[in-house]
C-alpha cells in the first residue's frame, strides 16, 4: 500500500493553511494581509490570470502567481458525454503520471469525482485502475486543482444543462459535491485527502466553502484509517465498497479483505455512522453471475441488519462499467431487480447508481489506460 517515491509536485496555496500562507507571504518580505486577498482571488473568484488582481501592484501580481500558484494538473483529453452534462478530463501531472476527474452536473446538483493517487494499489480484479498499479500519492493541492478547475469551467459557463430550477438567478454557478471516487484509494493517501477535505470545507475566501456533507469519501476498507477519519472533526460521508458480503468471494473481489475482513470493515463503517452520526454507504459493484446471486442479497441484508437498523446504512448498487477486454461484465437486469428486491424486502434501503459517461470510458483508469496504450 506503500505510494512509490517521486518527484514531489510544487508547493501550491492549496496546499497550505491559512496561518501557513501568511508565514510563507512574510518570508517573501510581503505584508500577511496579502494571503487573504490571494485566496480570495484563488478560491472565491476562481481568476486564474495574475492580470485580474487589480488589488495587489501590478509588480507584485506574477511574483505570487510563479511563487504560490503553480501549474500542477495539465490537461491531455477531454471527453463529454450525457448531452455535454458529464465532462471527464485526463490531466498529466508533473512527473508524467496520469489521472482522471470527472465533472457530473444533475437538474440538482454538480458533482466532481476527483482521484486521490495516480494509479491505485488495492488490486481489485474488475477495476481498470487497480490493474496498473500505483505509481504515487497525489498531493493535496492536486487533488483540490480537480475541483477548482470544474468550478471554473461552471462559472465560464462551458456544462451543459445550466443551473438547477429555482436557482437564484444572480447566484454563481458551483460544485455541490465532491466524491473520492476516481483513481486510487483515499484512505491509502491519508493526509493528502483529509487535507483536501478541509481546503474544500473552509469558509470562503480561505477555502471553497463546501458543505462537508457534500462530500463522500470512498474506501474498500482500511480499518485503522476508517476509525481515525471518524475523529477527524468532519463530518463526510463515508462510502465502503464491499462489493461481496462474504469473504471467500471478497478476497478475490477485494484483495485487501485477507488483511481486514467483511466483519471488521462492517464494524468499522457502523462505528463511522455511530460516531459522526452520518449513514454509511455501502458501494456494491454488481458482476454477472460473480456476486449478484439473490443468495448474496440476503447474506448482505444479514450482515448489515446484524448491526442494527436505525438508519445507519444505505447500499449504493453500481451496475459494472465493463473494462474493455476484461472478463467481467454488468449483471442482467433481472438479477439487479431481484437483488434490490431481495434487499428491501429485508428492510434494508438500496438504490442503483445512475451510471454516467459509458461512451467515454467512463470507468476511472481507462481513460488512463487508453492513452498509456497508445504511448501519449
């Protein structure tokens, strides 16, 4: 699980605190109140050109802009999909290393799916970034770039679909939700993503100013970094993949369920959902004739019933977004059917993922993949 050493991205404003943006302006000879107007311009008005900052010296704007706002996420593709409402964009960082985010505007919502690693090193079997390997950790200000930069296409107007109904008219255009859902596992980069999390959560202009409640993060179950992120004071949503309720087929599925096993990944999600009093999603990617037996359905409703039903968990069943080449494929629609059936009748709430962008590799990693193939 341990990142491979790289080459460290450039320091980044995101990357610093608040405090921390002052010390570093005050060891550039520069007065601490100018970090609040930098963030202004970075994280409220989103202006990407030093030129905009009509309220910092003209002398003193590139200065900042080279210092602290390097260039870390370049981008090599974009593809869109659902009518131009799903935008999915491959970046190459500065080491070479590739990534995806995809940006997901719903009638009432905006949603980016960022990456947290390039690469990923759970080694799940059906997932396209699994099967490359992980090649490091992202930073925290490349994982926030992803988000900032779906927020400045919003607000050049460049997503289909518009804001939602009843919007405020004079209201700007921005990401609701975040989900830690894109290349790698969160919980693998620990740091770099609580941090994210917190610029993301931070009250304007020092951050975006998200709800955190808007933010889901996903694991497929490393216990000790689920119970230390139910401490960290911030209050996400957390999203288990458990994809199997046993763990003889898990630890194929799932090959870190040989380290922490369906029991103790359930019991560290119900002690999420206890602690910070938010549901817990349990994702569950359904393979054909792999794990959606009606039989798995029960075992899954026993498994998460044993724990009580007092509203602590939902199961997020995701239709499989088949990798080109790869042996598994989406269930029939009547085993989904059935399986959602046998759920509810167990009183267990469920709900099929909607599934955006399949024409455009819409599985994180095979955009990737596509481009690594053909040597770009």
């Amino acid at each position: 699980m341990t990142a491979p050493r790289r080459g460290k991205p450039p320091v980044h404003w995101a990357d610093l605190t608040p405090a921390e943006r002052r010390e570093s302006l005050e060891a550039e000879g520069q007065r601490a109140y100018r970090a609040r107007q930098l963030s202004s311009h970075y994280f409220e008005g989103l202006r990407t050109d030093p030129a905009e900052w009509t309220d910092l010296p003209p002398a003193l704007r590139e200065q900042l802009a080279t210092k602290f706002l390097p260039t870390l996420l370049n981008p090599v593709k974009t593809s869109l999909a659902d009518a131009g409402t799903t935008v999915k964009t491959l970046w190459r960082l500065h080491d070479g290393a590739l990534v995806e985010s995809v940006l997901m505007r719903y009638p009432d919502r905006v949603t980016m799916c960022v990456s947290s690693q390039a690469g990923c090193g759970m080694a799940c079997p059906f997932c396209a970034t699994g099967q490359g390997g992980l090649q490091r950790n992202m930073s925290t200000a490349e994982i926030v770039e992803q988000v900032v930069d779906g927020a400045r296409r919003l607000d050049r107007g460049e997503i289909a679909g518009g804001p939602p109904p009843g919007a405020d008219p004079g209201a700007r255009d921005r990401v609701s939700n975040v989900v830690f859902m894109g290349m790698g596992e969160p919980l693998a980069n620990y740091k770099a993503v609580v941090g994210a999390v917190r610029q993301l959560t931070t009250p304007a202009p020092d951050g975006l100013g998200m709800s955190a409640r808007g933010i889901t993060i996903s694991t497929v179950g490393l216990v000790p970094r689920m119970q230390q992120l139910a401490q960290e004071g911030v209050p996400v949503t957390l999203a288990l993949s458990l994809h199997a309720p046993d763990d003889e087929l898990r630890d194929e599925l799932v090959p870190i369920n040989t380290r922490w096993n369906v029991e103790e990944v359930v019991d560290a999600a119900w002690e999420y959902a206890r602690t910070t009093k938010r549901r817990v999603s349990i994702e569950y990617i359904l393979i054909r004739d792999i794990n959606d037996q009606a039989f798995r359905a029960d075992l899954l409703a026993k498994v998460l019933r044993r724990r009580g039903n007092w509203g602590w968990v939902h199961v997020n069943l995701i239709p499989l977004n088949p990798t080109p080449g790869s042996k598994w494929t989406a269930s029939r629609r009547r085993d989904e059917d059935e399986f959602v059936r046998r759920l509810e009748s167990k009183g267990v709430p469920v709900t099929v993922r909607d599934t955006r962008g399949r024409e455009i590799d819409g599985a994180c990693g095979q955009l990737a993949a596509t481009e690594v193939d053909e040597g770009l």
